[in-house]
C-alpha cells in the first residue's frame, strides 16, 4: 500500500517540468497527455475503484523513472476518462520512454497499484489520431489489468503571430505650426512580465517608424509579431503599447494602453491614459489577426507519415565481412547495424507497415526519385538514410540531383563510417554552404544531414538525435513550400 502521491513527490524531489531534462536542440515543442482506461479489473471487493494516474518519464532505459505528472481521482470508475491533462516536451529525434501507473485510491487516503503500462512519446504521436492502447499491467501476473488508452493533443497556441494594423486619434499637440496643432507620434510594443515579487518588467519587442506626416491623429503601419516573443503565446498575457512624440527633445510620452490579446480582439478600443490617468487619445484597432502557423505534429496528426528507406555502401574496402576489422563484419553489431537501428526505431514510430526497402549505394538517388514519384498522391513523406564509408566518385551528378530533388517530399541523411575524409559529405549538407546545381541555381530548400559515426559511436541516442533533428523542420519547410494545408 503506498501513502499520498504529494508524499511520493516531495519524498523524491523529483522536477515535475519535463522540458528542464531536455536539450534545447531540434525540435522541441508542447504536448498534452491525455489518459483514459477501459474495463479495470476490480480490486476492491465492496465497490468500485476509484482511480488515478501517476505518469512517469526517462529518457534512456537504464535511467531511473522520474514522476512527471498525476491525474485527478475518478470516483466509483472502472472505465475512468482522466480530464488533467499532462503537458510534455515533445522531441521527435529522441526516444522518450512513458510509465503511466494506475492506482487505486481508498477512503483512509492510501493507494493500492492496479498496474501500469510502459510506451515511448513517439509511439503514442504515431499511432492512428495520437491514440495508443496498452494493456495495463502488474509484475508477476500474467492475465491484464485493463486496458490504457493515452492520446496527445498537440500544443498549437505555441505557434501563431498577431497580425494588427491600428490608428490613434487626438493625441494632444506637441508643437504649433502656422496656427495648426502637430505632433511626430511614434509607438513602441512590450512584452510584459512579472518577477517573483509580482513586479511588472518590460522587454521592448517592436518599435514603429515615426509618422512621417505632422499629425495627431495617425494611421500606424501593419505589424506581425510572434506570440511567442511577444506574450510567451500567452492571449492573457498583457502587453503595453507606449505612445510618444519622436522629435520632441525629451520625447515627450502620450500615455500607455497594457491589455492582453483576448481584450484587443473583443474590445478594437483603448483609451490612451497618461501618467496622471487623464485621457490623451484613443486607439482603435483597424485589423487584428491571430495567425496559426501548422507545425509538424499538426501534420502526423492530419495523416502524413514518414517512409524509411535504406541504402548502404556495398564497396570492397568495407573489408571481408567475416574478419572483425571490416564495417560489415558478422562477428559484433557492426557500424551499419547500429546506424540503421538507432535511426529506424525513432522512424518507425511514424510509419504504419513498419517495411523499409534497402539498396546498395550505386544510384540510388534516381531508385529515391521513382519511389517519390509512386507516393506522391499519398501523405508520405520520404527519408533516406545513406550509410557510407568514403567518397563520392560522381560528386557533381550525386549534388545537382540533390538539388534537383529538394522540392519534392525528401529528405536525405548521409551517415559516415569508418576512417575516411568526408569532406565531400559535408559540402552536400547545406547548412554552411548554399547547394548548387550545374545551373548554380540554389535547391529550394536544405535536405540533407551529414554526421560522422565516429563522433557519435558509444552514444547510439545522440547519434539519431544529431541526424534526426532537422527532419521536423525540413518537412514543415517542404509543406510551406508546396502550400500543403491542414483538412
């Protein structure tokens, strides 16, 4: 029988915010966990359980497990849907290993396990909706407890930008010409924030041109800003828009609006107060929009999956695959299993028939583009991982295909093995040099990712981390460039 998950949690404590234990690498993005269960076996003999869920996170299997979150009590349940949600910090590159224990909470305030049921993040994303169901389970018991179904939601308020135009009228004038009132009105937006001493700070985050036109009453220029820079995505966050005269010598200030984005949408007008609280103006907003920008869960969860292709570098200076020395070798989990592995575990995740097809290495680039070519009415996505030990004999052919193939839905990870110069493998991934074709013209976007083996050999996560990091970004990016739209 355990005590209160309060004293399991302070007894431990464990860090509860799940994106303290991870990098800041690649992608990096919020999730919410929901939790139900189905057909609970009953282990309380006079009524029903009443359940709750404690959800546990590692990062490596040898790791110990880490209390992340807990649900709510459901009263009286065998089927319970938990309403608290969980919030995660998804990375698609990385294995992020899950234990959801179910408890049964009893009226003297102790909990008594019903099961649990282990999975990793990325296997719940790339299930069918972002919905994974496990048995639940209890060490040295064969026979299941129940049924667990966890879903994820996608954290969208993470990724939109306001888009607002708006006018102020009868700021009061700063100077006199030819009998005419007139002022240079400028305005500056801040993020607002407050400190552990509930003390409001703020951090500029636009600055508009100063109104070219003598005027008290002036039409400002459209912005967008990211939500995330300007409220932390927060729509009940407030922000404050300073007015203020651009050439007067101590740039003399009109007032200050602080609202948030919920009130600037409902409201259009603000007055402009000083600071004695009179009323310097008006601001009313012409035009505001909060635009949504699809992300690369948004597009996992609308169907699209990810399909994995193999091609592997055949040439006799891997050596004789029955002596240990060669890259082929039989007698150990080679440096081409290993590659293959760590990366198609992670992309597995994301692809429904889990079959990948593999080459040799001659000319698979044009195999690459026939199979592109067959899939292009299905929602898939191409990733090629290419493992290699030298250099590239038909370089130049070898990049404008590259290039060639960068607007189709691809990308391409070269992987190097043993001892070799890959220089050549590094002037292909175009995140210090611009890829050109025999044309010089550019690709339309980078698709390629190369990592030494070696740099990553005893640290198999940290080499899927490295080669998978980008894939995210280069399928949003490919989406963006095809204007690929969420149904």
């Amino acid at each position: 029988m355990l005590s209160s998950v309060k004293e399991i949690v302070s007894q431990n404590d464990i860090e509860l915010n799940m994106g303290s234990l991870e990098s800041q690498s690649g992608l990096n993005c919020l999730v919410d966990l929901y939790i139900s269960c189905r057909n609970l076996q009953n282990i309380d003999k006079l009524s029903k359980p009443d359940p709750q869920c404690i959800v546990y996170y590692k990062k490596r299997t040898l790791e110990e497990w880490r209390i992340l979150g807990q649900t709510e009590i459901v009263k009286d349940s065998l089927n319970p849907d938990f309403q608290k949600k969980i919030k995660l910090s998804y990375k698609f590159e990385k294995h992020q290993y899950l234990k959801i224990e179910v408890l049964d909470y009893d009226k003297q305030g102790k909990f008594e396990e019903i099961g649990y049921s282990e999975m990793t993040l990325g296997k719940i994303i790339g299930s069918k909706e972002m919905q994974y169901e496990s048995d639940i389970k209890k060490d040295g018991q064969s026979n299941s407890k129940g049924k667990l179904i966890s879903r994820i939601a996608p954290y969208s308020e993470t990724t939109w930008s306001l888009n607002m135009q708006f006018k102020v009228q009868n700021l009061p004038a700063t100077a006199k010409c030819f009998c005419f009132k007139i002022a240079y009105p400028e305005v500056e937006i801040f993020r607002v924030v407050e400190d552990s001493q509930n003390q409001k700070k703020f951090f500029s985050v636009y600055k508009s041109e100063a109104s070219t036109t003598k005027t008290t009453s002036p039409n400002f220029k459209p912005i967008k800003l990211a939500g995330a820079l300007l409220c932390n995505s927060n729509e009940n966050q407030p922000i404050r828009f300073l007015f203020r005269d651009k050439f007067h010598e101590d740039k003399e200030q009109f007032g200050e609006i602080e609202a948030n984005i919920t009130q600037l949408k409902n409201q259009k007008s603000f007055p402009i107060l000083n600071g004695q609280a009179q009323i310097n103006g008006e601001m009313i907003i012409n035009h505001i929009q909060i635009q949504r920008k699809a992300q690369f869960l948004d597009y996992i969860n609308n169907g699209w999956e990810l399909n994995f292709v193999v091609a592997i570098d055949y040439t006799g200076s891997n050596g004789d695959p029955s002596m240990r020395s060669s890259l082929h070798t039989k007698s150990e989990f080679n440096q081409y299993q290993k590659a293959i592995f760590s990366i198609g575990s992670i992309i597995e995740n994301y692809d429904s028939d889990k079959r990948y097809l593999v080459y040799g290495f001659g000319g698979v680039l044009n195999q690459m583009e026939k199979i592109v070519n067959k899939k292009k009415s299905q929602k898939i996505y191409n990733i090629l991982l290419i493992i290699t030990d030298g250099l590239i004999n038909d370089f130049t052919e070898v990049r404008t295909k590259i290039v060639q193939m960068s607007s189709q839905p691809l990308s391409i990870i070269i992987i190097g093995v043993g001892e070799q110069n890959f220089e050549s493998m590094k002037e292909l991934d175009g995140d210090e040099n611009v890829l050109l074709g025999l044309d010089g013209r550019p690709g339309v976007r980078d698709i390629v990712q190369f990592v030494e083996f070696n740099k990553f050999k005893n640290n198999e996560q940290a080499l899927a981390a490295e080669v998978l990091k980008e894939i995210p970004e280069q399928l949003v990016n490919y989406m963006d460039y095809k204007n690929v739209k969420i149904n």
